[in-house]
C-alpha cells in the first residue's frame, strides 16, 4: 500500500500561521488545517443558536497542474435547549460525517486542527512526484444570486445624511471585498477567507 513521504521543504510562508498536512485514511488522501486565525467573534456566533458553515475548497496538484478538487462544507449549529453542537460535514455535498459535540471546547480543538480526511482515492494520484495540497478556507459563504441582493438593498438603503453613521460605508467595504472575490471566478465568497498550501510530498509506490 502507498504511502506519505513528506519532503523537508518549505510550505506557503505567506499564509499567515495556518499550515496544511496531508493524511492517509483507508486508501484515500487528506488534508488537516492547523492554526488558522478565525475571527474573534467566532465563539459568540457559535453558540447563538444558528447554523455556522465553514465552507473547505481542496485541490491536489503536481507540478504541472491540478488532480483533483473536492468541496468540504462543515455545518455547526448549537441547540440551545440541549446546550450541545451539532456537526455535519459533507464532500461535494454528499455527508460524510455527523457527530455531537458537549460543548464549545471541544468545537474549538476541532477547528483548531480542522479535519478533511478521505478526498482523494490513493489509486489514482501518481506516485513518486511531488504533490501539493491547496486548502481556501471561507467562514459562511454567500452564494453569487445572494450576495447580489443583499448589495442591491444596501445601495437602496445608504442615502448619506448629515451627521450620520459610518456603519454603511463600512458595510459596503465587507461587500466590495467580497465581490473582488467573484472577480477571481468563485462562485462563493465570505468576508473572512483563508488560503494556504502544504508543502510538497511524495506518495511512494508499493515497495
């Protein structure tokens, strides 16, 4: 059976702290995040009683183009009558996994080395070459059909007055950082969004 042989070479230094690992689980390839920056206000929207999507775009390369691409949608949603998280993760939108947390300590060790196991069927990445895990990390997405209403109401509502508040300009700043987004061809975007790559690495062949 295949397996993992990292080579000692710089990962991405650009992105921030965060660093990807690739893992092995039952023939297939994946991927864990580690150390990623989320917003501060994260916790307080954890355990508001809404649903909390983190949206997981990951592509396989070797030097010459990209393998494979999966989409990894982890849902998060705190019952506030049972006080425990409920946590559904999906691949290309099929489920993959749900399970029930006790409380937000253990929600924040699981974003703290975020799990994306079992992408990538081992058989039919090449081996003996090096490859690269790409991970885009986005914090409740807003589709493309959506994000334009949500725009078109915000112009509808920012008429400036005298003396008035910044709080729409600040809003309509959100709202055009995410639309640069759109302008690299996503079909997504989020106001807080992270993308870091793994080092490269090797899959050896059956010896």
């Amino acid at each position: 059976m295949r397996h993992l042989a990292l080579l000692l070479l710089l990962a991405n230094a650009g992105a921030e702290a965060a660093e990807v690992s690739a893992t092995l689980a039952d023939g297939k390839l994946g991927a864990r995040v580690d150390a990623l920056s989320y917003p501060a206000t994260l916790p307080k929207e954890l355990t508001s009683g809404l649903t909390n999507r983190i949206y997981v775009q990951v592509s396989v390369a070797d030097a010459r183009a990209n393998i494979g691409q999966k989409v990894v949608e982890i849902a998060i949603r705190y019952d506030l009558w049972d006080e425990k998280f409920s946590v559904v993760s999906t691949i290309d939108g099929a489920v993959a996994e749900s399970r029930t947390l006790a409380g937000l300590p253990e929600v924040n060790a699981l974003l703290a080395a975020l799990p994306l196991p079992r992408l990538f069927e081992v058989a039919t990445l090449p081996a003996g070459v090096d490859l690269t895990l790409s991970v885009e990390v986005l914090l409740n997405p807003i589709d493309r059909e959506k994000m334009h209403m949500i725009r078109k109401w915000v112009a509808q509502n920012s008429t400036p007055e005298v003396g008035g508040r910044e709080g729409i300009s600040m809003s309509n700043a959100i709202f055009n950082r995410i639309f640069d987004q759109y302008a690299d061809g996503s079909k997504v975007a989020a106001a807080w969004r992270v993308a870091v790559a793994s080092a490269p690495f090797r899959l050896a062949p059956e010896p």
